[in-house]
C-alpha cells in the first residue's frame, strides 16, 4: 500500500481516479496522480465506501475525517480531510 501521510493535513483536498471491479484492492500514484483499486462493483455506494476505506488507510487518518466533495457516481472523485 502507498504511504500518503505527506498529504494528511487539514483542509488538504485530494484528487483520486477510481477503478472498480479491479482484480485487488490498492492505492497507487502514478505520473503524480493518484489512482485508487477497488474489487466491488459500483452499485450502491459500495465502491466510494472502499475507496474512503482505502483512502482512510493510505492517509493514516481515520475514515470520518474524508469527505467526499464531488463524484459521488464518477470515477474521478475529490476528497477534503477535515
């Protein structure tokens, strides 16, 4: 898992591109974006709950504490950490 605790100050917006149904659950930069893996489908809120669930994890902070601010049913979603 990638260590995303440089970017866990508050007020800090993060900018994430969600792959659902991938083949395993993983938090990935790459070329400075950060991509986010989740196994479950996208039906429900299911997919944003892994993904805050991830996201939570990478950031060392708790899952409370990340707000989803736009792309609740897009791919592309932004976050701010309270």
């Amino acid at each position: 898992m990638t260590d995303l605790s440089h970017l866990a100050r508050p007020g800090a917006e993060i900018a994430v591109r969600v792959t659902p149904r991938a083949s395993r659950n993983a938090v990935v930069v790459e070329a400075g974006a950060i991509r986010v893996y989740v196994t479950v489908v996208p039906e429900g809120g299911r997919a944003t709950a892994a993904v805050v669930k991830l996201l939570a994890r990478a950031l060392g902070v708790a899952k409370s504490r990340l707000t989803l601010i736009r792309g609740e049913t897009a791919r592309d979603k932004l976050f701010r950490l309270d």
